[in-house]
C-alpha cells in the first residue's frame, strides 16, 4: 500500500520525512464521491494546510488521509469471498485525472481492463488473495482497488464492501456484457451460493470494450470500440484524458 499517514483534529500540521515531491490529501471518511480529494506538492506549505483543512470539513468522522501520491492508472475488482476461496466476479478501469490545481476529476470508468491487456491481473489477484488469507471465515462481497504504476508495481489503495456506485452495475456492465450482474450479484450476496442460474451467467459474458464517461447533461455518455486501445484513443478524443 502507499505510504501514508491519518490526522486527527488535533495533531496539526504533520508531512512525514518519507512523502517525495506530491501527496494526495483527502478525507478519510467521504461522504460525497471524490469531493476535496486533492493532489498537493509537498514544497507547497499554504496549499498543503489548506487541504487539509478542506477535507477534514468534508470528512464524515472529522480525519484526514495524506497518501504518497504514485503515478499510474487505477483499476478495480469485485470478489465474493467465501468458505477461504477468493472468486473474481468483475473488474473495470476507474478514469480520472487531477486537474491544474491538483483536484481529482472523475472522467468515467470502462471494461474490459487495461491490467489484463498490460499482464498487472495476477499480481493485483495474488496480493488480494493474500489479503484474505489473513480472514479465511469471511463470507462477503469486496472490491479492491488499485493503482498500478509506470513499472507495473500493483498499489492497494482502497477495499469497500458494496454494490459499487459511478454507474457501474447499471449502466456500464449491462452494456458491455449485456447482463444484469445487479440482479445476480443480489442472488449471490442472499442465497450465498453460485447455484442460481442468474449466478453463474457472470461467468460466461464476453465484454466488448466499453467506457461510460460522465457528463452534465444527460449524466453520461457511453462509447464502445472493436479493441482495448481503440478505446482509449476515443476515451482521450472525447475527454481530453490519458490512461
């Protein structure tokens, strides 16, 4: 995981020796999508205090999070952990960029994933694996999300137990796959089991290369293409961003 720190109302102004050139300041409970979530240098003393007072305002429980920042792309995957077995259900890229004063941009998210394409899937399947070694009794439904670098090295970044949000389930998915994996993700998490024909119907989608990319009005717009990098190329043509 990246090197980082959690500051309490009370502990000040604090940048550990270990932070090179820029770190990603945000609250460590969000209770609006990506909302004072902030790239910062950390020369920039002013900038730097000021984020941290912008997420501390916004965070849920009053803490906040200073995360080495590591260049790369992010990417995600939802397991369903059960009985010791780690079950790979669904994976997509999160597109997002930091703007020219350092706050994060969602741009969309899309599938299927630049980290198969680049070979990073199995050692982000590996080090999930290794984390659950460590929780063999749970039963849940987990995403983790990574930020793999220039040189391949797989980040953990974030674990969260839900259904995801960003348009994800029911937007993305149904159109690259043309299933409901709201509806069987549902069956799985209430039945517990992969008996049910909506079930295993997840394992048997082809993904075409699909991207939603959010917008105003009406919300969203979706793209498709024939290959992963053409893609990307329509990706960067319509939201002026580079994996």
């Amino acid at each position: 995981m990246p090197c980082g720190i959690k500051l309490g109302i009370d502990d000040g102004f604090v940048i550990a020796s270990e932070f090179k050139s820029h770190v990603v300041v945000k609250p460590d409970f969000t209770l609006e999508g990506i909302q004072s979530i902030r790239k910062v240098s950390t020369d920039d003393t002013q900038l730097l205090t000021l984020a941290i007072e912008e997420a501390r305002a916004d965070s849920g429980n009053g803490l906040v999070e200073i995360e080495q920042f590591i260049d790369g792309y992010d990417c995600s995957f939802l397991f369903w952990m059960a009985g010791g077995i780690l079950t790979l259900l669904l994976a997509w890229d999160e597109l997002s960029c930091f703007d020219e004063n350092g706050d994060l941009i969602a741009i969309g998210v899309s599938a299927p994933l630049l980290a198969s394409s680049l070979g990073h899937s199995e050692e982000i399947i590996k080090i999930a694996k290794e984390v659950y070694a460590n929780f063999p009794s749970v039963s849940a439904l987990l995403a983790f999300s990574f930020r793999v670098d220039p040189l391949g090295k797989c980040w953990l970044i974030e674990i969260h137990s839900d259904f995801t949000g960003d348009l994800i389930l029911d937007v993305l998915v149904p159109h690259a796959t043309g299933h409901s994996y709201l509806k069987s993700l549902t069956s799985l998490v209430i039945n517990g089991s992969f008996d049910n024909e909506n079930v295993r119907k997840m394992f048997n989608q082809i993904c075409t290369p699909t991207a939603v990319i959010y917008n105003e009005s009406p919300g969203y717009e979706i793209i498709k293409a024939q290959s992963i990098n053409s893609l990307h190329e329509k990706i960067k043509e319509l939201a002026n961003f580079t994996v």
